[in-house]
C-alpha cells in the first residue's frame, strides 16, 4: 500500500461502477480506515511512551542531582554548626576572635576545651531550599524538561516534578495529534545514618582538634582550629549518608 488515499480512492471508484461488488468494497473501505487510523494511533502512542520515559529520566535526575548538593550543604553547615569552647571560658562566647590559620599566640591556645554536639536535622531546610537550582538545571538536561515542582520535605527529603512538551514527529499522526506532554515526578531523600555519635578526640586543644563521628555506615573526621572548622572529610561523610529514590 504506497499511499493509503490513493487505495482508498481506487476502492470507491470501485464501488461505484460495479453496483454488484460495493458492498464488498465498502466492507474493504472501512477495513483500511481501521488499519490506518491504528498505523497513526501506535505512532503516537510509541511518542508517548518515548516522552513518559525521557520526563521520568528527568525528575530522576533533578531530584537526585538536589539531593546531592543539599547533602553536601546540609553537612558542613551542620559541621560549623558544632559548638566548643575553653574550659571556663565567658558565656558570650568572645573568646577568640582570630581567624582559622592566624598564627597569634592566645592564652587560650593550650587549654582544654568543651564541646557541645549539635544534632544534623535543623539545617536540613535551608540546605534543601539552597539546591532548587541544581534540579532545574538537571531537569532541562533531559530533553528540555522544565521543574513544575520543588518541594523540600521533612526527613531529609526532596520532592520534584518535571514537565516536557513536543509537537508529535511523524506528518501523519500529527494531523491528529499535534502535541505531547507528560509530567513526572520524584522524591529523593538523604538518609541520616543509624548509630551516629559525634565525639572529639583525645588529647586534642583548643587551638586544634579534631571531631570524629562515627555510625554504622562508617567513621568521618572534622578538624577545628577553636571554634572554626578548617576542614572535613566531604568524601567520607558523604558516603555515610546514602541517598535513596522514590517515584
């Protein structure tokens, strides 16, 4: 069948000079009518499935990709957020006002020091909210995806849904839809690890020390100069907590 009006033409010709045969003819016509019209419904539904799978890839990937960068925000806030201080020290907490690196000797350099552990779960929302832009990237990556929804939840959880648009490919089938959408959407959540316990570690002063948590997922280290946190083992702490993937 090169052009299906062409054969559809020829069989109403047909039908109306051969009186006899135009209920065959008939019976013919509308049996093409019906392998057309299912020819053009499969293009457009192979379109559609193509287009749901791309928008999935797309939320997948913009809810992962916030996920990533809160976790990493999330943790060293959390780190800086750790409070310590030399043993007696005043209660406004002005203490030491150098900067981390600054070699001035201070009389507070050599004293032991108290910590007080601050717990990871308060910094999770600004650190959520600070990576809307990571998941917008991530979704116009995939086809030009465009983020319908940003959601930050709580347990350390960030809902997306994404939205991709196209006009149908195939000539036909365009005549009868001329356009597909679809959204998608994804939860991904950063998983605080079980067992966590934060302690400094021995014989540590105040002018250096070095924070170790611990958890089933195994063990992270920070180091302070007083007050300020001067570095951290982004790697390690990042291992410890996982990201999971929800629809």
């Amino acid at each position: 069948m090169s052009n299906p009006r062409t054969y559809v033409a020829r069989l109403r010709r047909r039908a109306e000079c051969d009186p006899e045969s135009g209920q065959v003819a008939v019976g013919v016509l509308l049996t093409a009518l019906m392998v057309i019209a299912a020819t053009f419904a499969f293009m457009v539904f192979a379109e559609a499935v193509d287009l749901r799978g791309s928008t999935r890839k797309g939320a997948d990937s913009a809810a992962t990709a916030a996920a990533e960068s809160a976790r990493s925000t999330w943790i060293e806030t959390w780190l800086r957020a750790q409070r310590s201080a030399p043993v007696g020290a005043p209660e406004d907490g002005l203490y030491d006002d150098r900067a981390p690196g600054d070699d001035r000797v201070h009389e507070d350099d050599d004293r032991d020091f108290e910590y007080t552990y601050s717990a990871p779960e308060p910094f999770w929302g600004m650190a959520a909210v600070a990576a809307q832009p990571t998941a917008a990237t991530y979704a116009s990556r995939n086809d030009g995806g465009t983020l319908t929804k940003y959601l930050p939840e709580g347990g350390n959880r960030i809902s997306v849904s994404v939205h991709r648009g196209k006009d149908t490919a195939s000539p036909q089938a365009d005549r009868f839809v001329p356009h597909l959408g679809g959204t998608s959407s994804a939860t991904a959540q950063v998983i605080t690890p079980p067992g966590l316990t934060c302690i400094p570690l021995p014989n540590g002063t105040w002018s250096s020390w070095t924070l170790q948590c611990t958890s089933a997922k195994g063990t992270a280290t920070a180091v302070y100069e007083g007050a300020m946190l001067v570095w951290w083992d982004q790697r390690a702490f990042e291992k410890m907590y996982t990201i999971t993937l929800d629809r």
